[in-house]
C-alpha cells in the first residue's frame, strides 16, 4: 500500500511554512544547490501564493512544493526540483519563461518548456477539430523528452501531486482524472522503472475509481496486519542470523507489502478471493554484488523448500523497462509460502527511482545525458507506446501516427534531428544546413558508411562526410533514384541549380535532354515542338529550365508521350547483340487511319511504345503490324509495298503494356544478371526474355532484356534502376537499325 507523507511544510491550520521546507530541503543538498531551489521558492511565492489551481482548490505554491517534495525523494538534481517548484506558476499564474530565464537560469528555463510541451498528453477524440496541432504537439513531446528525461519525471510528479488532491471534487471530474492515470501517466512511469511513483498512481487511481473494493482491500490488509508482521519478523530474524554468517557484507533485510492496486490486478487476473494471495508480503534482500545475489539465494532455497514455478531470475533477464531482481518463493514455516526478492543495492536504488537514479549524482557525472542514454529512453518511449496498443489503449490522439510517419535521429554531438520517415543521409545534411547538404559526398550510420539513398531508421546516430567544395549532383533530384524525400531538401538543391549561369543552365539542360532520349531510344524528338508544348518559347528556354531544374524530368516524359507524331531517323545500336524477337500482341488502345479497335500487333523488331511516332503495315494474314515510323524495316521497303503503309497514333488508351527491348553494357561479374533482374522486379514490371553474350576479348558483357512497361515514365524508371547496379556502364532502349 502506497503511504503518502504528510507534508512538511503544512502547518496545523494548512497554512504553508516555507521555512520548515527549505530547512527540510536544505538538509538534503550542498548550499550550491539550496541557493538555486531557495530562489525558485521566493520566486514561486510571489508568483504563485494566492493563485488558486481549479478545480483542486491548491494554490500554485503548494503544489510546486508537493511536486519539489516528492523529486527530492527521487534525489533529482536542483534544477529539476526548482523546474518543479515554478512549473506550476508557469501554468496557472502567467509566469513567463523570460522571467525564469531572468532569475533562476537556462536550463531550468529549458526544462520547464519541455513540461510545458508534454502537456500534449491529454485523452481525446482523434475527430476532434484540434488533432493536427495535437500531432505536431506530441512530436514535440517526443524531441523534449528525448532532450533532457528530466522532464517526463516533474510531469510525473506534477500528476501524483494532482491525484493527492481529488477527494473534494466531483465523482464524474475524479474519475476522468484516475482514468487518464491508469490509461497514460502510470504505464508512463513503469515503462521508466519509477516504481515509487508507479504505484501510489496506481493505488490512488483505484482509491477514486473503485472506492469501495480499494477500502476493503485495505481494511483486510490492516485487519491481519499485526499477524504478516510478526510472521516475517520471525523469518528476518532467521535469515539474517544465517546470512551474517556467511561472506557476505553490507546485506540489508525488510519486509515489503504489495500496493492495493497490484493486489486488485491479481485477484481480477486470476480470479482469488483475498484469503487465496500469498505474496501479500514479500522480504526484500539487498546485498553488495550479483554474485552475492545468487550466493544468497543458495542460502534461502537451504533454509526453506522453494515453491516450483515461482522462479523468477530478472537479473539474467532484466525487464524490458530494466528491471533486474531474483524473485522466489518459499514454503516457509506453518506451511505458509512467502516470495522472497534478491538485488543489489543499485538495483534497488534503480528499481525505486528509475531513470531518477542516474540524476542522484549529477554534478559529479558530466551535464548531459550521453548518447547511449538519449537512445535508451527514445526505446523506452516507443516500448509503452507498443505496451498502450497492445492492451488496446487509443489514449494518445496521433501517437501511432507520429511513431509511424517521423524519424528521430542523433547528430555525432547527440543532437535531435526530426524528419519524416523515409528520409535520408542527404535529407538529414540539408535539415542541418544547405551547405552540408551541398557538400555531401558520403555518410555514416552508426559508424557505418552506407549509401546516399540510404533510409534512416529512429535512433540511429548520423554523421555526415564533406568535400571542401562541392555542389550537388543532378541525379538528387532524380525521383527515380531515391537520393532525396524531403520537400525542403529538393528545394534547396533545386535552388542551388537555379541559381547558375544561364548558359551553362541551357548546356546541362541540352545534355540532359539528349541523354533521356537517346537512352529512350527517341532519336528524332522534335525539340520546338516540345517547348511549345511545355509552353517555352523555344528549345533553348526548355533546355535552360531542364538545367536549372524548374523542369522534371517526368513532365518531359509526359509531354514526350502525349506527342502524336516524331520524325523519322536512323539509330545505330551496337551490332551484333540482338539475340532473338518476341512476339507481342497490343490490346486495344491504337487508331488507325481515324478508325479504331482494328486486328493490330506491335513488331517484334522495334517494339514501339506510347510516345513513339508509328505506322502501320496492312499484311495479308495478320491485320495491321505497327511499326515505330524510323525502323529499318519501314525505312528500307520496297516502293512497290509502301502503299500497304497507313497513319496510325496511339489514341486515348494508355491502360495496356508494351514490350520493350533494352541493351545492358556491364562489367562481368557473378550474380550481375541476377541484381539486374531484381531491379526490373522491384519495379513491379514483367520480365519476359533475358538473353546475353560475351566477348571474350574484352571484360565486358552485353545483356539484352524484353520487358513489359505502360508508359515511357515507367521506361525511364528502370533504366534508373539499372543504371545504380553495381558494374553496369550503360543501358539503353534497343532501337534496330
């Protein structure tokens, strides 16, 4: 059962003496730190004395001193007790953090923002019409809490002084706040191994949720109180006897009673009547090391019989809030059994005050968590998110949401950077500044180098490596290549291209355009006219605008298929490597002449896709066979068949799939043909023949691919693809001469 203490600094008339806490404070710290924790009391008085906290009728001072009162407890350091003893005038009396920085300093300033910042946690509906700002205000929450842990426990200390102080409020008010508790708050604090303050939420949850079971809890506790005593003051007595006779030093015994809520959880989980418990009191051993714990638990199992299935080993298996004990049972004398927890000091200190512990000795440690803490807590946080869900409880508006859509990772110094999921190294170098981002050239997770299209992952540490000077690569703003996800990461490389020379604008763009169309396989694309489809005067300006990277290069391709005709020309691919045709036959979608729906198959040798200018051959047996309008085959037929020729254009449809060709040139190496054909699966495009051949005169391989594709965007996309696998020196769209 949870006690709570009377507060010091109460006087008989409730009246608040100020002077009895410091001196109750002053006790417990060196006079560097009772300075600070004195100033945030007059400061807090002034502030907060006469203002009245609705609807628990405390004043703001009061309250800061309980929440001061109970983190002394949890020996926190001093400016997170003075956080505490103003956080509530911050609150509820205008106190404003300018005013804090003023007197008491930054980093209580800082401390009290993020508790301001927790404040997100609230219970309410996700269809309410403030959800998005609560999204933006629990990722806040996040970066906060991640910062500096000290604030998630004067959050927790501020609801254990709130729950203190219930009694006289309505029935429906007591028990949406012990809800809110139960539901957020207390699995908060188990999942921070605040034992201490896990359960007197719990207990006073209870007290206000189901007030009679609590008082009958408590009653039967107190009605054999007297007789649980003596019975294990009798088995202290005993064991500490054999236990001073053993090598064992510093060892500590007591008794420990199970809070009501833990006992109320049990009876409902395993359906007991009070009278059936038997751990309603355990002894707690403390000794000096883990090898005492084990030694000391030979001891206890020599003395009585252990009870089967009643070993716990959480120092071997700590909990996954780090928990660490020996739990056993015994059958003690009188046949009663009786649990038994073994640990070491630290482990005690760590079982009671969690995260708290690692505060204790602050100033002797260095002032800022280190990365292996930050990273520890941010698991932690996720782990009672999981535990939340898992017990079916939606108590966080847009938690999930958060956890799902956003990456929380850690600069070399241990730095917060939030971005969205799916960012990358090169996302990450643009979030800290434009000119990193300029000059990236590699990165390391972890201490790891890993890829540029890498996605980071939460929690993982990101450094970035730099050329002197640098500027960005094209192949950033490819979408296709995955080197960047963030809205303002693109903006700047974009703008970083927008802002060179015009001229060298316009020959980048030029190359650009004539590099897509050659490795398309559209030769003859007719430059003018595209512009003026694109609404640019002229080819130049295009070009220009391709360079500076206003244009994308899929609005080309957009602009490319949607246009009906393109000169003829001649192309000439590496001879010699075409190693077969497929057959292929088009549905529905191509219009010839003006008519649609007519018998049509697309030619097996040039294989023409939707932006390619075609034509059709009337053949005697299997209709018309199109034809892109510069295969050779169309371009060296004889006079007397060329009446057989016929318009044709690509109509309306563009649901269908076309089959293509494409030449890989590679380096040769095991498992190449492999990493190629993964990368045109990932594309979710169909693979119909794959053939290859060497020359064994030189180190190189040529692969020929038939593949299936819907659009000329979806062409470029794997081209892409290709082009990243490892050896591969170019691929391009088969054209036959």
């Amino acid at each position: 059962m949870v006690k709570i203490k009377n507060s010091l600094y109460l006087n008989d008339d409730n009246s608040i003496n100020l002077e009895a806490w410091l001196h109750h404070a002053a006790v417990q710290r060196n006079q560097d730190d009772f300075q600070l924790i004195r100033q945030a009391c007059v400061l807090s008085q002034i502030i907060g004395e006469s203002k009245i906290i609705s609807p628990t009728n405390v004043s703001c001072l009061q309250h800061g001193l309980t929440m001061a009162e109970i983190l002394l407890d949890l020996h926190l350091d001093k400016e997170t007790i003075a956080a505490s003893l103003i956080y509530s005038g911050v609150n509820y009396a205008e106190l404003g953090l300018e005013t804090i920085s003023e007197h008491l300093g930054p980093q209580v300033t800082k401390l009290v923002d993020g508790v301001k910042q927790m404040d997100a946690i609230r219970l309410a509906s996700t269809s309410t019409p403030i959800y998005q700002a609560q999204l933006e205000n629990i990722r806040k929450m996040l970066l906060a809490m991640v910062k500096d842990t000290r604030v998630v426990l004067i959050k927790l200390a501020e609801r254990v002084a709130t729950m203190r102080t219930l009694d006289t409020l309505a029935k429906e008010t007591k028990q949406a706040y012990a809800r809110e508790t139960l539901d957020i708050y207390s699995p908060l604090a188990n999942r921070l191994g605040v034992g201490q303050l896990q359960w007197e939420l719990e207990d006073l949850s209870l007290h206000h949720l189901e007030p009679e079971i609590y008082d009958k809890i408590a009653n039967l506790l107190q009605e054999r109180l007297v007789d649980r005593e003596a019975y294990i003051q009798a088995l202290i007595a005993k064991l500490q006897t054999v236990l001073e006779n053993a090598p064992l030093q510093n060892f500590q015994l007591y008794g420990r009673v199970k809070h009501i809520h833990s006992i109320y959880r049990k009876m409902q989980k395993k359906k007991l009547q009070f009278e059936e418990l038997y751990d309603l009191n355990a002894i707690r051993v403390l000794v000096n090391t883990v090898q005492d714990c084990y030694s000391t638990l030979s001891i206890i199992h020599g003395l009585w019989p252990p009870v089967d299935g009643q070993f716990d080993d959480y120092i071997a298996n700590p909990k996954s809030n780090g928990y660490r004990s020996i739990h056993t049972a015994i059958l003690g004398p009188n046949g009663k059994i009786l649990e038994i927890q073994i640990r070491t000091h630290q482990m005690h200190q760590e079982s009671e005050h969690g995260l708290a512990a690692h505060w204790k000795y602050k100033e002797t440690s260095q002032q800022n968590a280190s990365y292996q803490t930050k990273i520890a807590w941010l698991r932690q946080v996720l782990e009672w998110q999981k535990e939340l869900v898992k017990r079916g409880k939606a108590t966080v508006p847009g938690l999930t949401a958060v956890l799902d859509d956003r990456v929380y990772v850690f600069t070399p110094n241990g730095d917060i950077v939030d971005l969205p999921q799916g960012a990358t190294p090169l996302d990450f170098a643009y979030t800290i500044h434009s000119e990193i981002g300029h000059r990236c050239r590699g990165a390391k997770v972890n201490g790891a180098i890993v890829p540029l299209t890498y996605q980071l992952k939460i929690g993982q540490q990101v450094e970035i490596l730099t050329a002197k000077q640098g500027s960005p690569s094209r192949d950033w703003l490819n979408p296709h290549l995955g080197y960047l996800y963030t809205a303002r990461a693109k903006a700047k490389a974009h703008h970083w291209f927008k802002i060179q020379d015009y001229d060298k604008h316009v020959t980048d763009g030029q190359t650009l355009l004539d590099k897509e169309c050659q490795r398309l396989g559209l030769i003859t694309v007719d430059q003018e006219k595209l512009a003026n489809k694109l609404h640019f005067r002229n080819k130049k300006e295009l070009a220009a605008a391709l360079g500076s990277g206003d244009l994308r290069i899929t609005q080309l391709l957009n602009a490319m298929q949607a246009q009906e005709h393109l000169p003829r020309a001649n192309t000439c691919i590496k001879p010699g490597i075409l190693l077969g045709k497929s057959k292929g036959k088009l549905p529905d979608g191509i219009t010839i002449a003006g008519v649609a729906d007519l018998l049509t198959h697309t030619a097996g040798c040039c294989k023409p896709v939707p932006g390619d200018s075609i034509l059709g051959f009337i053949t005697q047996s299997r209709g018309i066979v199109v034809h892109r309008d510069d295969c050779s085959h169309i371009l060296n037929i004889a006079p007397c068949r060329q009446k057989r020729l016929v318009d044709a254009d690509w109509g309306g449809n563009a649901s269908h799939v076309y089959s293509v060709d494409i030449c890989v040139e590679a380096y040769s190496r095991p498992g190449l043909i492999q990493d190629i054909s993964i990368s045109v699966i990932n594309e979710k495009l169909n693979l119909v023949a794959l053939t290859s051949s060497h020359n064994k005169l030189e180190p190189t391989t040529f692969i020929k691919l038939t593949i299936e594709i819907p659009s000329l965007i979806s062409l470029s996309r794997v081209l892409d693809r290709i082009k990243q696998v490892s050896n591969v020196i170019d691929v391009k769209r088969w054209v036959v001469n």
